[in-house]
C-alpha cells in the first residue's frame, strides 16, 4: 500500500509543477496515470534477509496506454522517481528510441527536476559499442607509429583485412583528440561520419576488456559511464540496452531487476526487439576466418600461461569445426533452395517448422558438439590470461596486448555456440512453439551463408528473465490496446502468464469529434487488385488534396512500389508541392515541408509506414492525413512464417489472430498522425473499402478516434 509520506510527497510535487508553471494544465487521465503507477509499485514484493527471491504474479506490474497529450513521461518519471526512492530502487526508463532517450535526458527529467522541486539525479546509459576503447586505440595507433619508425607490422587479429591509409589516419585523429580531451570516447559524439567496420576495431566489447587491470582503466569512457550509473537515481536506457542485460541474467549492464522499477516506453516496439535479442546467426566465411586464425592466438597464450594441454584442445576443437563448415559448403553449394536467377538480393532457406533435414541432422550435431568444445577450451585459455596477469610474473603490457585481441575469438566462439545451441534444440513436446532455423545467401561477388536461428515467441524469456524478478514495472505507450483490448500485447510479452498484471486505458484529452472528421471514399476497387486500386488513388487524390490553402497533407502507403507509382501519376498542379519518403533524408525533408507552409504554400508527403509512427506534425503541418492502405504486414520472414503455421497446426489462424490485431496498431498509429494538441483540427481519409466491407475492417474502424463521419 501506499504510504501517507508517499501520497504526499507525489500530490505536492505535482502542485508544484502547475505553480512553477503558468500554462499548465492538470489532466485527469495523467493524475489517473501518476496513481495507477504509484499504486502498482507499492505492491512490490521485498525478500526479507537470508529468504529467498518472492513469488511475482505481476501485482506490481501495470500496462497502461495513454493516447497522445496525456504527459506520460511527466507521469511515470514523477511517480516513478518517488517510488524508487521511498523504495530504495531505482528506477530505469527504456526507451524504443534514441530521439526519446535524447528528449527524456535532455528535456523532460531537467523539467520534472526544475518544476517539481523533486530532486532526482539521472544519466544515460549506452551499450559498449557506442564507447571508445582507449586501449584498443592506442595499440592500434602506435603500432602505426612504430612500424613507420622500425618497420613493425601493425597487430594482425585487429582488422580482418589489411586497413587502408586513411582509416589509420582517422584513427590516429581520433587518438590525438582524445588524449588531449577533445573527444570523450562516445561515437555519437564523434562530428564526422565514422564507418561502422573501422569503430568495430576501437570500440568496447566485453570479451577483449581487460576490466580493472587495464592500464586505461582511468580514462575509460565506457567504464566512466557505467560508474556514474552506479549512483543516479534515474538511468535512462533503450530497449536494446534492457534486453541484452536481461539475456546476460539481469544487474550486468544496468542496475538488477530485483532492485529497480522499470518504466518501459514505447512498449509496444518490445516483443519483437527482445526477438531480436533472443535471436542468433553467424556467418559462414567469419567462422572459417577464426577457425584458421585461432592457432596462432593459442600458441601466444600457451607459451605465456604454460597451458600448452588446453590450447590443443582448443586447436583440435577449431579444426573439428572447421571440418563441419567445410562439410556444410557441400550441402549449401548445390541446395535447390539457395540456388537463384539473379533477380534476389536475398535467398532463403527456411527449414519448415524448425525441423532439422533428415540428411543434416549428424551434421547440426557435430557442429554444435565441436563448437561447445571450443568454447569450453576458449574460455579456459581467457581465464589463464587473466590469472597470469594477477601473478604479475611476466611482462603484463604483452599479456595485456594478447588478452585484447583474444576477445574477439571468445566473442566469435561464443556466437557460434549460440546458434548451434539453438539449432541443434528440438521442443519437449507439441505444446512447446518450434524455433525458427534458416540459412540464408547474399547474392554478392563471395561466397557466402548465413546461419540463423530464433524464438518464434519472445515471452518465456521476458516472463521469466524480466516480469517475475523486477521489482516492478511499467509499459506505456500511445497504442497497447489492439481491437479494444490488450490481449496482444500480454501475449506477446509472457504478461499473460502473471494473472496479477494491471492494464489501464486512459481518455484522451482531445476533443475528436469537433477536432476532426473521418471520411471513406466510395471506392469500387479493392487493395486486393493491386492494378485497380492503383488507379483510384490516382483519380481520387487530386480531389482530395487542396493546392491552394498552406497546409500539410500526409498520404501514407503500404508498398514502396505503389507510392513511387501514385506519385509519378499525379497532376502537374500538385507535383511542386510533393516531398516523397526516400528522395532526401527525414530530416531535410521534414525541413522542406515547413518552411512550404511557412512561405504560405502547401505540402504533401508521400511516406510509408516508418513515418505512421513516431511523426509530430502538429497543427497546420498536418491537416489531412490519407491512409491508402489498411497496414497489413503479411508474414513474410522466416520468424513470422514459422509462427503462422505453428498457429495453423493447432487449429488457429494466423491472419485473425496476429495481422488483424497488429494493423489494428498500426491503424491507430497512423490516425493519431493528425490530432497532437488541443488546437489541432482536420481529417482522417481511408482509401480501402475492406474497412466498411469486411468484418474485420468494422472491427478496426471500431477502435479509431470518434471523428465526426463524412461522405
């Protein structure tokens, strides 16, 4: 239950906010919101000392979307803040975004700090590979500088391929801007473009960090970041970030889950980003490169650590795996599924229902078998490393030089494992969802395959790694429900499993009914000819679109294909007006589209479906939006597929069960294009007669805004 200091202090630092500012208004919902969370996060179980972690059923967990201009983030960050402090948690905010973590560091806590009186301290947290390694870069660099002066060669594991000048020159650049502080390790803080292969030399990564015993351990970025994390009371992440601690047990990277209340953002974006985390894949050229390469880094070890036993081990295991790839080049060179005409860019085999081909199941396994074993006898010669450090015996900069390169063989080795591990994993029984196995082929100038495997269904790993050990949790967004209730969302992400779990639907603000209208064209065609419906968007759009009035339009597609056609048809009138998705970058062209209007003429964009989501155009920079399309996304990745038929062997069926309710998302997502403020007004136009012809589509039209109905 909620203490009286805690209501207390939550009422009086909310009346501080309307005092300190003269503008704002209290909303109901968001107070409805600031009580929700406080309430959840009172609930939260405490182990007693010596006892062991509580049973959680979600009875500290709420999932509540609040629409567009309720304050979220003033919500959750004021609640929030105060429960994990009256608590003794901490409170960590993840985002989908980087424009949302830049806004919540850089706008909305300074605010909350400032109005509320409520002093809390916040930082950023990033994942390794956004930080500079100071060691990394200075062998590199250095040994630069030594092989101009004593013809030294620069060390060889570092870079796949022999660098060009000028990657040694920015590299050098980048060595001289740091040491005299001009530079602070963090890549998105680095002016110029640097390309993803060169920082992947310099960056931080877990495997080849020499942690304390570093001797750039003081100027570290990463390390520098991660102890200021260590004593905020806010730390603000992604859901990238949250997700790879959590696959690492949860309290490696960010604060442990028993001891933090989480405020998840955007949470809709959630299940399929923990997919992609709980996924794996490697390349077929990358393991062949560390199988052949790993002999020389063994012997270096063997000879510093006296471990000669364990690097054999290692060498035969590397060979062993070596003999399974070079195995596998057989079969994939002549499988009928990877063989194309030259028209993909992509071929995919997709094994049906992650079943292992009878014909390669003693190869997946032997693979996997090998692969375990270096592993095993990888990590051995890296633990070796660092006790021959701690001895001090021997020249610790050499150590030091082989520890930092050997990582990248532990990190190769262990993404290896990842995917054979997966791989070679059949379900217990036939309740169990299959996990989806592929091997795919870029069709480019080498040879190569990649080989891939993942759940099909994210939830077990959250329920278990996440729901059933935070201290409590919060997931918000503008769009949870979908077809008027949250069942998609529970299901997706194992909350279905916790009974405890609170879901809250706030009002929106808005007045939809005066502010907006809902107009559906009487259209013959469906979307299902493709050619048909083509033509009526083409006849239709110069009756909609105003070429007069200095205001935005936002016509958004499904299908790149048809949008480029719509617009290469349009009326000369219009064509001075229109700005297209992928002409130019987001920005300029957003730059463009109001400085149209401000110059006192129209706008038009043509976007797709990143730009449904995510875009604040208010007032007159978005008066009309036009939907051409409903948003279906019909299961096209290998992920997907394995899922829907897993759906249609029980008996389900996938397209009412998943794509409905998903375009039901992204539906409302589209819509809440138009409305942003109060002041806001226009209309809402849908292109596709299945919304008043299909059930489905009543379903859908059901769940949007009650604009007042036109036409």
């Amino acid at each position: 239950m909620l203490t009286d200091l805690e209501k207390n202090a939550i009422r009086d630092h909310y009346r501080a906010i309307s005092e300190n500012l003269p503008h704002f208004r209290p909303r109901s919902a968001q107070r409805e919101m600031i009580a929700a969370i406080a309430n959840a996060f009172s609930r939260s179980k405490t182990a007693a000392e010596g006892e062991d972690a509580p049973e959680r059923n979600g009875e500290s967990i709420l999932v509540v979307e609040g629409p567009t201009g309720v304050g979220k983030s003033l919500a959750y960050l004021l609640a929030g803040g105060i429960m994990a402090q009256t608590r003794g948690k901490r409170l960590i905010v993840s985002s989908a975004t980087v424009a949302l973590q830049e806004q919540l560091v850089g706008r909305d806590l300074p605010f909350v700090v400032e109005k509320s009186g409520l002093e809390l301290t916040f930082a950023l947290a990033k994942g390794r590979g956004r930080y500079l390694c100071p060691y990394k870069l200075y062998q590199l660099t250095q040994s630069h500088a030594q092989q101009t002066l004593a013809g030294m060669e620069l060390p060889t594991v570092l870079f796949d391929t022999k660098p060009r000048k000028e990657d040694l020159d920015v590299l050098n650049d980048m060595a001289n801007r740091f040491a005299s502080r001009q530079f602070n390790g963090d890549r998105d803080t680095w002016a110029e473009k640097i390309e993803d292969n060169l920082w992947a030399q310099v960056t931080n990564d877990r495997h080849g960090c020499l942690k304390s015993t570093c001797p750039n351990r003081a100027e570290c970025p990463f390390f520098l970041a991660r102890d200021e994390l260590e004593t905020v009371d806010v730390v603000v992440a992604n859901h990238d970030l949250l997700l790879a601690d959590i696959s690492m047990g949860g309290g490696v990277i960010l604060p442990a889950p028993a001891s933090s209340f989480y405020c998840i953002d955007e949470a809709h974006h959630l299940p399929k980003k923990a997919l992609s985390q709980f996924a794996a894949e490697h390349s077929w050229l990358q393991a062949l490169w560390t199988m052949e390469k790993l002999p020389a880094q063994t012997q270096k070890i063997a000879l510093l650590c006296d471990k000669v036993d364990v690097a054999n081990l290692a060498n035969e295991a590397a060979a062993s795996l070596l003999e399974s790839f070079n195995e596998w080049q057989f079969h994939l060179q002549d499988a009928p599924e990877l063989e194309g005409d030259g028209s993909e860019h992509e071929l995919i085999w997709l094994w049906e229902d992650g079943n292992i081909p009878e014909d390669l199941a003693i190869l997946v396994q032997n693979t996997f078998v090998a692969a375990q074993s270096l592993l095993k006898n990888v990590l051995a010669l890296s633990d070796a490393l660092a006790q021959t450090r701690r001895d001090k015996e021997q020249d610790s900069s050499q150590i030091d030089r082989v520890a930092s390169e050997f990582g990248i063989f532990v990190a190769r080795a262990e993404q290896i494992v990842a995917v054979w591990e997966l791989m070679a994993t059949t379900p217990k029984d036939e309740k169990e969802p299959p996990l989806a196995k592929w091997i795919s082929r870029r069709i480019d100038d080498k040879t190569d395959w990649q080989f891939h495997a993942s759940p099909i269904s994210s939830a077990a790993m959250l329920a278990s790694g996440l729901w059933r050990r935070a201290a409590g949790a919060v997931l918000t967004s503008a769009t949870l429900q979908s077809l008027g209730n949250f069942n998609l969302l529970l299901n997706q992400t194992g909350l279905s499993w916790l009974p405890e779990t609170t879901t809250l639907a706030l009002h929106s603000p808005f007045n939809f009914a005066e502010q907006g209208e809902l107009y559906i064209p009487p259209l013959s065609a469906s979307p299902k000819e493709p050619v048909a419906h083509t033509e009526e968007v083409v006849k239709w759009l110069p009756k909609l679109i105003d070429d007069t009035a200095a205001i935005g339009t936002l016509v958004l597609f499904t299908s790149r294909k048809q949008m480029q056609e719509v617009a290469f048809r349009l009326p000369e009138n219009l064509l001075p007006y229109l700005l297209v998705q992928g002409e130019q970058s987001k920005t300029k062209l957003l730059e463009q589209h109001h400085q149209a209007l401000k110059d006192g003429k129209p706008s038009i964009i043509f976007g797709l479906d990143s730009f449904a989501e995510g875009l604040d155009l208010p007032h007159e920079a978005c008066v009309h939006v036009i939907i051409v399309k409903l948003p279906f996304s019909m299961p096209d990745n290998p992920i997907e597929k394995t899922q829907s038929r897993w759906i249609e062997k029980r008996g389900g069926k996938p397209f009412m069960e998943i794509t409905v309710p998903e375009a039901s998302i992204k539906l409302v997502q589209a819509v809440g294009r138009l409305i942003r403020t109060e002041n806001d007004y226009g209309r809402v136009t849908i292109l596709d007669n299945r919304i008043k012809t299909q059930r489905y589509g009543q379903q859908m039209l059901a769940c949007l805004p009650p604009f007042k109905r036109i036409g």
